[in-house]
C-alpha cells in the first residue's frame, strides 16, 4: 500500500545535490526542486532513507521525508495526480 509523501532536501554541494536529484526524482509525481510529491510504499520510503543517507553529509546536508496523512491542500494552478494500484492518473483541477 503506498501513502503519499514529501521529500524535501537541502544540499550543500553541487556534486551531492546532482546525486540526490538522481537518486530522486523517479520516485516522484511533482514538485519543486527539493521539494517532492512522492507516492510510496513504506518499503519504498525504507529504501530511499537508506539510499540518500550515503549519499548526504549528515554535517552539512538535510533531507526530510514526511508521510502526508490527509490529502494535501493545494492553492493556485494544480494538476491533481493520483496513484494507485501501480498506476499514475493525471488531470487538471
């Protein structure tokens, strides 16, 4: 079952920053640079914790992963993005 969750990032070096965007964007429907709309599993969210903590200075870098509970309310423009089932289902709001 996979819940919705924000990935949000703060790196300080360029060369760590392009292996974190890497590592991260498959895994999400939208956002803004750091800032990430990612639908995963709780196995997911496991592995992608495991994944950037090699990849950051613990020191230097931050990243936060935060499980959505309710559903996210959105102002201005929006294109609603939904996941289930291993399907991504996209449409303007």
């Amino acid at each position: 079952m996979t819940k919705d969750y924000l990935l949000c990032y703060d790196i300080a070096d360029p060369k760590r920053l392009y292996q974190v965007r890497k590592y991260s964007y498959p895994f999400a429907l939208g956002g803004q640079k750091s800032a990430l709309q990612t639908p995963l599993s709780k196995n997911e969210a496991n592995k992608i914790i495991k994944k950037l903590t090699k990849i950051i200075n613990t020191s230097q870098d931050k990243i936060n992963l935060i499980q959505v509970e309710q559903d996210p309310i959105v102002l201005g423009k929006n294109i609603d993005i939904t996941y289930e089932e291993g399907i991504i289902i996209i449409w303007r709001v």
